[in-house]
C-alpha cells in the first residue's frame, strides 16, 4: 500500500479506537512517571472519561455513515454492526471503572493504575474485534482482550485463588488459540487469503471443487476455538474457576464484556465466511446452523443446571452465563431470520442486569467477608432499596416479565418459533423454567431468613447510586423496550440481511 494512500483515508470513523489507546497509552506513561503521587481514582476518573468521550464518536459515526467505511485494504470495516457492539463494549467498561474505583479502596490490587489501562487496552481490542474484517486483525483484537483479562484476572498477587485462576485461565486459553489458528489454517489454506470477504467466495468455490471434508473441519476447529471465548459448552469449565478467583469487576467485565466480544468475532467470521458455501446441501443452512444449534441446547441445559449446585455466588453466575450465551446462539442455527435488533436488546438487558446483580455481590461480599449464597440472608431488612434493585436484576435474568430480560428471551423464542426451532425453543423455555430456581434462591435468602446481624448496610453513595439507576432502567426498558429497538431499527442495520457485512456480488 503507497503511503499516500494512508493521508487518503478519512480516519474520523476509527477515533473511538485511536481515542482509547491514546488514553491507554498516556495512562500508562502518567502512572510511570508520576506514581505514587496521584491519588488512586485520578486514573480511574481519566479512564472513564477517555469511554465517555469514545462512546461520543462512536454515536457520530452512526449519525453521520450512510454505508460501510474500510480501511486499509478493508482489514478494519466500520459499519452498523460493529459500531452496535462497541457501545456495548464501552457501556461495560464504563460500569467496570465505575465498581473498580470502590473495589480498589480496600487495597487488594496493589497496582491501581496498570488495573485500569489493561481494561482499556482489553476494550481495545474487543472493538477490533468487532470491526475487524480479515483473520489476522481478528486474531490481533482477540489476543489483545486476552492478555489483558489474563493479567487482570491475576492482579491480585497475594491471593492464591486468583493466582490459580489465573494460570488455568491463560492454559485455557492458550490451547483454544491454537485450536482457532488451526481452523483458520485450513480456512487460509483452502482459499490463500485473510480477508473474510475474499473468504466468503473462495470457499464457495472449494465447495463446488469437492473439498467438503477440510470446510467441515474448519468449521468445526473454528467453533471449537471460539466456544471458549463465549463460555459455550463444552468449552466452559474455565468460567467458574475464573469469575470465582477474580476481582468481582473484573469477573463483571468477563461476563458482559468479554463474552459480546467473543460473540461479535463469532457472528461475523462464520456468518460471512460460511453463509454462501454449497456442499451437497446449503451448508450454513444444514450442518453449519446444526452445530450451533446443538451448542446453544447444551449451554442452556448444561449451565442451568449446574447452577442449581451451586452456592458461591460467582460460580453461580459464570453457570448462569453459559446458560445466556446458550439463549444468544439460538438466533444464529439456522440464520434464516435473524433478529438483530433483539440480539441487541437481549445484550443490552444482559448488560444492565449483570453489572446490577455484581454490584450488589460485592457489597455484601466486603460486608460478610464470604460469596456463599448465605451472606445475602436478611439482606431486606438491612438494607432494603439494595435488595429490591437485586430482585429486579434476578428477575430480568430470570426472564420474567415488566423487566428487559423478559423482552430479550421473548424477541429470541419467537425468532426461534420463527425460524422452526421448536426444540430449541421448547429448551428455553424448560431451562428458564430451571433457573427460576437458583435465581429466587437470593430472593428466599434476602426476605426469608435472617441475617447474623441487622445492622444497617454500609453502601458506598457511588455504587449505591448505580445499583439504584441500573434498577430503574431494568424496569424502564422492560416496559418500553421500543426504546432500543427502534433505536437500533431506525440507526443501525434492523435486520442483520448481510447488506453492511458481504460484498455486494456476493450471491
């Protein structure tokens, strides 16, 4: 590429990413020289204003594109469905700075400011992720959000359950990388080019050519690879050693964060590079829609129910989460009708939900000094505006309705109804009828049983006033959820049709 070319571009459309590793890397360079003497939320405050003012340029861009910008040789492609996930993106790193800046008072992570641009440099690479439209920026982005969760996951040095999870965290991921590489090999071998486009039309062609066994395997390697991203079943068994032996922002990073970039990276490679392959049968449509049926069933059936043994709440919830990237992969098998916009929603309830229900899980963790199921016990009569803001994330998890996470299971089980999933939307609606039980084991304990003490509850003003207004939105965008949804119809791409996603002769 001519250096030219470079000064051609119009790089307004990548200044949410330049944005965050400017701040990434002049948070780096302040900590080092100034050290000690800045108070520990100095960073803390910077960062979070570096998301706000990124999050400003990502809703210029949806303003202002009318069609799909790419850059260099069209590696990076911003459009519609990118700029959906980095807002996200950046609305949970946003709450994660928001936790931390509490969380980092008590002096279990020695090193407040390295803790702080290892997220941005994670959220980084996530929105590469997102826009990234050829294997290798893909893989850059992913490396990137891992190292960083792998560092942050052990930051806290003295403690040996976050040293252990740590260490299995990065043995896992290490083996899954290498498990996506080798599927992209054979992708690259079948087709002799990163681009996911270029990919797209080349594998059509291998199809017709007779190398159906090496798609298949590709394929496979590559969900396989990937599952681990999404904490999907069966390669989930890594998210509750982690969330459990993480910082509890850390471990509401992981779950929200983390896990929509994995999906971003998901949709967007398989979808392009598979939508278009003709084996014997229309293969995304058969075999490929197949597969991740049958991952989604799993992760609904397998995290439902091994969260009913729990009674650490962190491992508890890195259950419930397998089961909610079960729910976030029934749209997709078979892509048929694809509801973009209720994917989005579901997100975001999912987002608001779990940042709640974290939120609450770490002030009473610091008060009891345990994450047992038994430390929320009379948690109503110690502090009640806490313990009704937690039902109502239980209850949008859970699925109930007059809450966003009713509307997100509702828009996913009619487009599963759609599509002629019967059974995996008769798998929803039994595994949702499970986790009833786990989810309303917090309520039981906070209303009826009562606590070693009835104190009042200490709660920081910042976090309290968070708890409180995530509760309030929860509530809000379950009664009008046309609130997102038009948004997203009206701004974003309403349909995921593939129009900002494939080239245009593609067919």
């Amino acid at each position: 590429m001519d250096v030219k070319d470079i000064f051609s571009y119009n790089w307004m459309y990548l200044l949410p990413e330049f944005i965050i590793l400017g701040f990434a890397t002049g948070l780096s360079l302040l900590d080092l020289f100034a050290g000690k003497r800045l108070g520990r939320s100095v960073i803390g405050w910077l960062s979070l204003a570096g998301v706000l003012l990124a999050s400003v340029f990502v809703f210029v861009n949806i303003g202002s594109m009318s069609e799909p910008y790419a850059y260099m040789a069209d590696t990076i492609r911003i459009d519609d469905y990118g700029n959906a996930f980095k807002l996200i993106f950046l609305g949970g790193v946003a709450f994660t700075i928001l936790l931390s800046m509490s969380y980092l008072k008590h002096g279990e992570v020695k090193h407040g400011g390295e803790y702080y641009y290892l997220l941005l440099t994670g959220l980084l690479g996530a929105m590469v992720m997102a826009s990234s439209a050829d294997l290798i920026t893909m893989f850059v982005g992913l490396e990137l959000l891992s190292l960083s969760s792998y560092v942050l996951v052990g930051l806290r040095k003295k403690s040996l359950q976050s040293n252990e999870s740590s260490f299995k965290y990065v043995v896992s991921g290490a083996i899954s990388t290498a498990v996506t590489l080798f599927g992209m090999s054979y992708v690259y071998g079948l087709t002799g080019t990163t681009n996911i486009y270029q990919i797209a039309e080349r594998l059509a062609d291998a199809a017709m050519s007779g190398y159906d066994f090496i798609i298949y395997a590709a394929f496979a390697f590559l969900v396989a690879g990937l599952a681990f991203k999404i904490s999907a079943a069966p390669n989930h068994m890594w998210a509750p050693d982690v969330y459990q032996g993480a910082a509890t922002p850390v471990t509401a990073f992981l779950a929200v964060v983390s896990k929509a970039a994995g999906f971003a990276l998901v949709f967007r490679l398989l979808l392009i590079c598979y939508f278009g392959v003709q084996t014997d049968t229309r293969f995304f449509f058969e075999q490929g829609a197949l597969i991740l049926a049958v991952v989604a069933g799993a992760s609904m059936i397998i995290g439902n129910t091994m969260a009913l043994r729990q009674t650490n709440v962190k491992r508890l919830m890195a259950f419930s989460g397998v089961a909610q990237a079960g729910y976030l992969l029934v749209p997709f098998a078979p892509p048929t009708l694809l509801f973009f916009g209720e994917v989005t929603f579901f997100l975001f309830a999912y987002l608001l939900a779990s940042f709640g229900v974290f939120a609450v899980i770490m002030i009473v963790a610091r008060d009891q000094q345990t994450h047992d199921l038994k430390g929320f016990a009379g948690l109503y009569h110690r502090a009640p505006l806490l313990a009704v803001s937690m039902s109502i994330f239980l209850l949008s998890l859970a699925g109930i309705p007059v809450t966003a996470g009713f509307f997100g299971k509702f828009y996913i089980f009619m487009g599963a109804i759609a599509q002629g999933s019967y059974w995996l939307a008769a798998i929803m609606i039994a595994t949702s009828i499970v986790s009833y039980y786990y989810y309303f084991g917090f309520i039981r304990q906070m209303y009826m049983r009562p606590g070693t003490t009835e104190a009042a509850l200490s709660v920081p003003k910042g976090i309290g006033v968070m708890v409180v207004l995530l509760a309030l939105a929860t509530v809000v965008f379950g009664a009008f959820p046309g609130l997102v949804t038009e948004y997203v119809h009206n701004y974003l791409d309403p349909s995921f049709n593939f129009g900002d996603m494939l080239p245009p002769n593609f067919q």
